[in-house]
C-alpha cells in the first residue's frame, strides 16, 4: 500500500505543471519594457480567438501569458509562451 501511495504522489508531482506567479500591470508592463517579455499584441495571433482576459506569468523560469480565449462561444484558458 505504501509502495502505490508513494508512486501516485511521485507522479502527481511529476504530472503537475509549474505553479505560474502572475505580475501585476505594472510588474508586466515593466517586463515587456525592458524586453525580457514579448507584448500582448505580439502573441495575439497564437490566441486562436477573441482574447477576454491576459495575465503575464512567470512559470517554470520563462515568462508566459495565460489567456482567457471565447472559442466558439465558450471561454477557454490558453497558455502562450511570452518570453523572448
């Protein structure tokens, strides 16, 4: 029993992605200023729909934006790689 709860928790680890720390406007709006980020309007084309909401994150030591994307009349998150 030991050995099975042992090796779900390694791969619940292994599974889970890298918690993502959002910034706030200004934080983002400081990142992309100084080139470590790309802009919102440059990763626009890799939504895939109407954009609702974007937050610039830094996840797993690169920067990412997580959108909230209307797809076909249901919103869906949509993570987009953001660093440069």
């Amino acid at each position: 029993m030991k050995k099975k709860l042992g090796l779900l928790i390694l791969f619940l680890l292994v599974a889970a992605p890298a918690e993502a720390a959002c910034l706030s406007q200004g934080q983002a709006r400081q990142v992309v200023a100084s080139g470590q980020a790309k802009s919102l309007g440059s990763v626009r084309g890799q939504a895939g729909g109407e954009i609702v909401k974007a937050q610039l994150c830094k996840q797993g030591g690169r920067y990412v934006y997580r959108l909230q994307v209307l797809v076909n009349g249901k919103v869906r998150t949509k993570v987009v790689n953001a660093s440069r």
